[in-house]
C-alpha cells in the first residue's frame, strides 16, 4: 500500500451506481455506473447540468433511496447491503442533512429542531457541543422561536445545526442555498467551510451554484449520470468554465 493510500481517509465512496428507472426501451438510467470517493474532512461539491443525476447520487450515498446495483459506503459500512431498520438508524447516528427546503419541524422551537435526531435515538444531548454549535451559527437568541417565526437564512442555519448535532461522519447538503438571498447565502457557505477547516467535518453539497461551489475544495461534476471531471481549489470562473464544457 503507498503512502498517499495510507493518508487518504474515506468517509464515502460510491461503486460503480447504478439507478434505473422504467423498464425495457423505456428505460432510463440516473445513474449510469458512478465510482467516486468523498475523503474525510473535505468540503466537496457535486456539480453538473440539469438531469445529470446529481441529486439521485446524493440520496442513493445517504440512504435516502436503494441504487438499481453497485455498492454505498459510508465510512466502510456498504448501506446496500443493510437492512431498512439499520440503515435508519446508521443515517440517524452518521450522517447529517441539510435541503434547500429547510425541513424544520413547524410545530418545534429552534432548539426543539436542533436536537430532534438526539432526542429520536433516546441519547442526552452533549450540552457543550450543543452551545458551541448555537455560538458558531448565530443562533443563541433565536432558540425559542419557531420556523415561522425566522428568516430563510435562520432556518437553515437551525437545519445546519440539527445536521451536526450528533457529529455525524459526513454532511449531504442539497443547493442548501437555493432559497437564500445571497447574504445569508454567505453566512451558510461559510460556517459550512469552517466546520471543515476548524472542526474537521465531511462534506458533500449538490449546488448549481458556481459561487456557492467555489467554497468547497474539491468540485466533482456529473452528465448524463456519470462523473465527466474534477476540480481541486476551485475558484467560481474556473466552476462556470467546467459546467460551460458540459452543455449547462
């Protein structure tokens, strides 16, 4: 084994995914055989045009959905091969969520939302990571409050800290900015680079964004249910020169 080898850590890697919908000449393929690794406390982006099969690689990594065939893992564990009860409970304990659409519970205060994953698996919530996450997020006289009683840019930060609340493996954020203006847009991308930087957090973020992708260290882009390239320390004019390639 080499050195280079022996230093990367994986908190996910995708084999070889498969995800078809349909059947015989109507067939279509999300996915069209995706191989790729996320390393550990890395901020990476997943990019590519529209249909390109971004989103369905992100649910089939986390769980959310099963792939046609071809193996998930998430820190070594391969989820296709678990059964519905552990896979619940493996994306409760290790890995966070953040969407566009906020997904807060109306009826929850902020702190309410904020600790539902440890409540839901009957643990005590660790009171210091708990304020350090409020501290880092701006969140600390916002707690009582409800959904409805926030902004955008306050609701996803709530969302940010439920994601990160039981130190999950790894962070699948769906255009987590697709619903914010461009300051609280900022403000997100990065708390999200310094939970990276300081905390050593694993990231993987869907965005359409150039902007938002130019935050992250590493930029993978997909077409037509493959991955096409990668980018190390993008910038937003090399991201928006990329995606040109691609037909975006």
């Amino acid at each position: 084994m080499t050195a280079t080898t022996t230093n990367v850590v994986e908190a996910a890697r995708a084999i070889d995914l498969v995800k078809a919908y349909g059947a015989g000449q109507a067939q279509v393929h999300a996915l069209a055989g995706v191989s790729v690794r996320f390393e550990a406390s890395r901020f990476t982006a997943v990019m590519g045009p529209s249909g390109s099969g971004k989103s369905t690689l992100m649910h089939c990594m986390a769980g959310l959905d099963r792939p046609t065939s071809g193996q998930s893992l998430i820190e070594g564990t391969d989820l296709t091969s678990l059964g519905d009860g552990r896979l619940t409970e493996l994306r409760r304990d290790r890995i966070g969520f953040v969407f566009q659409s906020f997904n807060l519970v109306p009826t929850l205060t902020a702190a309410e939302n904020i600790t539902l994953p440890v409540d839901l698996a009957g643990r005590k919530v660790d009171k210091s990571w708990f304020d350090h996450l409020v501290t880092q997020l701006g969140l600390a006289n916002r707690l009582g409050h409800r959904p409805s009683e926030m902004s955008g840019g306050q609701q996803q930060r709530v969302a940010c800290a439920r994601a990160l609340i039981n130190r999950p493996a790894l962070v699948f954020a769906d255009e987590p900015t697709g619903n914010l203006d461009s300051n609280a847009s900022a403000e997100l991308l990065t708390f999200l680079q310094h939970s990276v930087a300081e905390m050593g957090q694993s990231i993987v973020m869907v965005t359409h964004d150039p902007h938002g992708a130019s935050f992250a260290d590493r930029v993978v882009f997909l077409s037509d249910g493959r991955v096409v390239d990668e980018l190390e320390a993008p910038t937003a004019d090399s991201v928006l020169e990329r995606m040109r390639t691609l037909g975006s």
